[in-house]
C-alpha cells in the first residue's frame, strides 16, 4: 500500500482536530504535522516532502492562497475554509479541491478520492476520462459528465442541471452543488444559477451568454465574475 504524507494547516486547533480524526480513517495517509502558524508551515512545505496539504485560508501574516502561490514544493494544496468568496482564487490556483467549513465527512471522503485518481499512471483511456457523478430518475441512475454542464438552475432543494438540450433534476441544493463543482471550475453567478466559468462566451454585465442560454447575473455576485473575466482579458 503506498503511503502519502500530509500536514493541516489552520489557525483554529478545532478545524485542525476535525481532519485530523478524518484522516485517521485512512490508513493511506500519514499525518506529519499540523500547524497553527502558517509561516512554520510555509518552512516545513520548503523542507519536507509533503503529498498533500490542507489549508486555511484567512490566517495571519501568510494566508493560504499566498501559501500556495510562493511554496516551491510539488505538494498538492487542499483549501479548507468557512468563506465562499474566495473559491474564484482557490479554482485559479489549480488546488485539489475547496472545502467549506464545517466540513462534512462525505465532502471529506470525495476530496480524498479525488486526490488519490490524480495519482493514478496516465493510460490513453483515463486521460479521456473527466469528471462524472450519477442522479437517479425513477428506478435508474443516469450518469452526468461534468464537461457536459451547461449550467445549473437551483429550485429549493432541487437542482435543474441543464446538458444541451437535456435536463436532469437532482435532489441536492445548489449550495452543495456549488462545493462539489468548485474545483471544477464552476461559480455561483446567481441565488439560483451556476455556470461553467470556461463556457462563458459573452457578459454584459447583467446577463451572461452560455450557447443560446442567457443567464442572469446577481449584483453581489457581479465583481467577482468581473474579476475573474479581467484575469482571462487580452
């Protein structure tokens, strides 16, 4: 069985006692340090070998985007935090995953996962492969390719996720959608909208342009669209 090192990273000792008893689960992982100080952090990442790190963000003095952007290690970053506003930072980065805090088990386990398809050797069939899940309707389980997504509709505790000319309604609401796709590339561009940022042909400031769909843009969501569209601009 191979082994991968980690270490957590949080100013807050309950965020880092609450992965610490996840990780436990896994016999996989090897827990080397956990830190308070993300300076101590940033020696050690530079230091030591370390597989996979998950950090917070908002700490004192380096936050953890700023941890990822100046550590010169192949570690694979995991952003833990209770904000949603800075997922747009965190997909820019190309981090394993964004989680929000508290974090569930369930969101735990599929970041795990996650990591451990990365290390997976590369073959002709699974560098076709992308991301998928599956949403039951009726008796069957319809399998959904995330580069399928055109966008997604919330609707109280369902979601409307829209594939081309099909439809498929899933029983989760859009906040957990707007966790599990983050890393994907996804963002919340509405109370009740989700999009793909890469599939993004046109915005005029309120309305976006995915193929033919016209999405709406909330004003509080607006900057952070701007910003992110400023950062692909010519």
């Amino acid at each position: 069985m191979k082994i991968y090192t980690t270490i957590i990273i949080d100013d807050e000792q309950l965020a880092i006692d609450v992965l610490k008893n996840y990780l436990a689960r896994y016999p996989q992982f090897k827990l080397l340090e956990c830190f308070t100080d993300p300076e101590e952090a940033f020696a050690y990442l530079n230091t030591h070998k370390v597989d996979i790190a998950f950090t917070d963000i908002a700490m004192p003095n380096i936050s953890g985007t700023e941890l990822v952007k100046l550590t010169t290690s192949n570690t694979k970053f995991v952003m833990v935090t209770s904000y949603s506003d800075y997922a747009i930072e965190s997909f820019e980065l190309d981090v394993i995953d964004y989680l929000l805090k508290p974090v569930p088990f369930d969101r735990f386990a599929k970041t795990i996962d996650r990591f451990l398809s990365l290390d997976i050797p590369a073959t002709e069939t699974n560098k076709a492969m992308s991301p998928s899940f599956f949403i039951k309707e009726g008796d069957e389980y319809v399998k959904v390719w995330v580069k399928d997504i055109d966008y997604i509709e919330g609707m109280k505790d369902y979601a409307k996720i829209y594939c081309g000319k099909n439809y498929y309604l899933a029983l989760k609401t859009l906040k957990s959608l707007e966790e599990i796709l983050a890393p994907y590339g996804f963002m919340r561009v509405h109370k009740s909208h989700i999009v793909p940022l890469e599939k993004i042909t046109q915005f005029n400031g309120r309305v976006i342009l995915i193929n033919t769909n016209q999405i709406p843009v909330g004003s509080s969501y607006r900057e952070a669209l701007k910003i992110y569209l400023e950062n692909k601009r010519l």
